[in-house]
C-alpha cells in the first residue's frame, strides 16, 4: 500500500535519528507525555477507566489500559489485584491496552482478556489485536476518533513486524530488532 510505503518512510527517518544519529531523544519528556495522555483520555473517554501502566523508568511508551466495563481500578496491578478486580467483575475482565510512542505520532492496541478460574484460582490471560466482544467495538470506533484528533495512527502487525537490522537494543539479540521494539519497547 502507498499509505504503508509513506508511514514506513517516516518511520525510518525517526528510527534513524534517534538509534543511528543520536540526534533526539524521545525519553526525555517521556513522563509529561504520558501524564498529557492520561489526562486526554480521562477527559476525552470518560465511559472507560483507565489505568496508566507506563514504565517509570525504562518506558519507550506511554501505555494506558481501558476497563471495558463500568466500575475502576483499584490499586496497584498486582495478582491480588487482579484477582480481586476479576472476581468482582464476575471472573472475567475485557481490557483494551493502547501504547503511543515517546518516538513519534505512532500506537499499539491491543485486546484482552483475563479469566479467575474459582477452582484453581488460576488465572488465564489473552491478548487480541480485534475487540474481543461486540460491545468493545464502540470502544474502539470512539478511541480510533479521538486518536485520529491527536494525529496519532494505529500501526498494523505487517509494519509493527518488519526487522530493523542495523539497530541492537536491550530487549533484542543482534539484528532482531523491530519497528516495535524500536517504537515502543526499546529497554
């Protein structure tokens, strides 16, 4: 697609300057970004509670988690937490998990969903690039408007995929790096 050729192009440009060039660096502001963000969505999104899960320390993006359903978070995301969150929701949880990067106008959505088995008191966790339920569409088409407002674009897997040999992070072996990685995770 000539859409994906241009993206891939700004892409590059941004990975270049700041893994080969080192002529900006995206982290510095990393934390006033997400703070900016969280506040946007709380503002702009008020149906859908948010918890703002991004890395202090290490964080390549900010990355917020919905509550697609009523209710909010309580505390810290610890297994207790979880289990109790799950079990008030009645066993299972539906979360969308958006991840904009500190490099450019760039995201990640990703869908999921977690089960409290009572018996086992296991947890089950799955992630999902597509709403998991019909309702979580709404969540969706309203979080794509409010996005596209900011400039921020959804990438696909095709690009979020594609190697980025040159480039060595911590989170990669040698010339395994990817648009991801160099996006959004590169601690």
């Amino acid at each position: 697609m000539a859409d994906n050729s241009e993206i891939i192009e700004q892409i590059e440009e941004l990975i270049t300057a700041v893994y080969r060039k080192r002529t900006v660096n995206p982290w510095k502001d990393g934390l006033t970004r997400s703070t900016r963000y969280e506040n946007l969505f709380r503002e702009r999104l008020p149906d859908w509670p948010l918890l703002n899960q991004t890395d202090k320390v290490h964080g390549g993006s900010t990355v917020i988690a919905f509550l697609l359903h009523p209710g909010h978070y309580i505390g810290v995301t610890t297994r207790d937490g979880i289990e109790i969150r799950l079990k008030r929701l009645g066993g299972e949880c539906y979360q969308a998990l958006l991840e904009i990067s500190h490099i450019g106008p760039f995201a990640r959505i990703r869908f999921t969903r977690e089960t409290l088995d009572d018996d086992t008191k296991g947890i089950t966790y799955e992630e999902y690039s597509v709403p998991c339920r019909e309702e979580d569409e709404v969540f969706l088409a309203v979080l794509l408007i409010k996005l596209d407002l900011e400039g921020i674009i959804i990438l696909p897997d095709e690009i979020l995929h594609k190697p980025v040999s040159d480039i060595e992070l911590d989170v990669t072996d040698v010339g395994c790096a990817t648009i991801y990685h160099c996006l959004f995770d590169e601690e």
